[in-house]
C-alpha cells in the first residue's frame, strides 16, 4: 500500500500544536503523526506532498484563498524544510496544490494508495482515503476510512460549487447551503446533471466556470476543469443529436 500524504496539513498542524514550544518539539510532533498515519494505512511506502509558492488558481480567481490572513505558525518553515530534507517529502509541481498531486497519484480503481488529508475537498477523488483522529479536550474525531467512488465524489465536486467553499474564499450561489446543495442534486446520476442543476443556479456560465476551477482536483498534470467540462458537454450534445 502506497500512502499519499497531505504533508501541507502535517506540517501545519504538527507547527501549531507547538506554537509555544521549541521547534525539536515540533520536528518530534511531525514525525510521531506522520509515522502513524502509516503505520494506521498499512504502507509499505509513500509519497508526501506539499503546496509551493505558486498556484494557477489564483490566476482564474485572485480572490482565491485571499481570506487566509492569519499568521502562519512560527515552526512552519522549518517542518517544511525538514520534511523535504529528512522524510523525503515533495514539493508539487509548480502551480499546482498538493491536493492535486495526491489525486494525480491514486489508484483511482486498484486501490493499491490510501490518500491521508483531512481535508474534505479530497473526497472528490475516488479510491481510499484515510482521515486521521483528531480533536480537543471537549471535541473529538476518531479516525476514518473511506473508499470514495467516482460518481460520489462527483456529486461533491458539484455541491461545493453550489454552496462554495469558505475555508478557500470561494462563494457558491447565493441562498445555496449545504442542505439545499444536497437536495438539488439528490436525484442526479450523471455529470451532465449536475452540471445543469449548476447552470440553472448560477448567473452566468462565466461564474460556474471561474469557481468549478478553482474547487476541482486534478486528475492528471495536463488535466483542467474547463477540458472535463468540454468533454461532458460535447457528449451531451452527441447524444441528444
């Protein structure tokens, strides 16, 4: 089993957690989750990835994760460089996130790579997925194992068009929450579907277009979400010919 890790959420949350400590804490914190999200996943091996300075998402939308204000944690540079230089792990390619070097990486079918994220956008990507335990002293989560499949993890690629996503500043229809995304797209078992139920509650096109790139995961270096919607729409229109 090859674990995909999200090493922008290990290293993040890693730093944080030692927010008032040394920074060998931190480094000994890392190790500790990192490791044991390996050890949770069976991994014979694994390939860790994290975001680098620039991402083509910001050029659809500079509002783009322009809400992330907040000071970054102080070890946070330090995990990183050391998570390169002693674990192994890797910068994804130039402008892209390393979410979308994850998904490019998983078996989308096989099952032979677990990705390892906390962050729910994943589960767009088919295959398995783990989410490690966490929580605080009144709230806890315990781990998770999902094997997501394609049209599921469609179906979440399209709710979050609807009701956005705030955590990357990227608004959804106005009116649309989570509840009524879900309720809109219950019944839908295609993409061209859901993307209908899309266009019918944007604006514009433009609009759909600018946040569905800025939400979908890559698949493949060369992929984008205006190619798959090209392709979707086109065999539509094939179809009803």
């Amino acid at each position: 089993m090859l674990a995909l890790i999200d090493m922008d959420l290990v290293c993040f949350r890693s730093a944080a957690s030692a927010e008032n400590e040394s920074v060998g804490i931190a480094i000994s914190r890392m190790k500790d989750l990192f490791e044991g999200i390996q050890s949770k996943v069976g991994a014979t091996s694994y390939r860790a990835f994290l975001t680098g300075p620039n991402n083509f998402r910001k050029t659809i939308n500079p509002l783009y994760k322009a809400n992330r204000t907040a000071p970054k944690p102080r070890h946070l540079s330090a995990l990183q460089d050391y998570a390169v230089k002693k674990l192994g792990a890797e910068w994804a390619p130039d402008t892209l996130e390393a979410d979308d070097a994850l998904s490019i990486h998983q078996d989308k079918v096989g099952g032979t790579t677990t990705i390892c994220s906390l962050d729910k956008d994943m589960l767009q990507v088919p295959g398995k997925h783990f989410q490690w335990a966490i929580g605080t002293l009144s709230w806890s989560r315990p781990d998770n194992f999902v094997e997501q499949t394609e049209l599921e993890g469609t179906r979440l690629l399209y709710e979050q068009c609807l009701k956005g996503d705030a955590s990357d500043n990227v608004k959804g229809v106005a009116g649309i929450g989570e509840g009524k995304a879900k309720k809109l797209l219950a019944n839908c078992n295609s993409e061209i579907e859901f993307v209908n139920v899309c266009l019918e509650s944007y604006s514009s096109e433009e609009e759909f277009l600018m946040n569905a790139q800025c939400l979908y995961i890559l698949r493949s270096l060369d992929d984008s979400y205006l190619t798959r919607y090209e392709r979707i729409t086109s065999e539509n229109n094939s179809n009803e010919a």
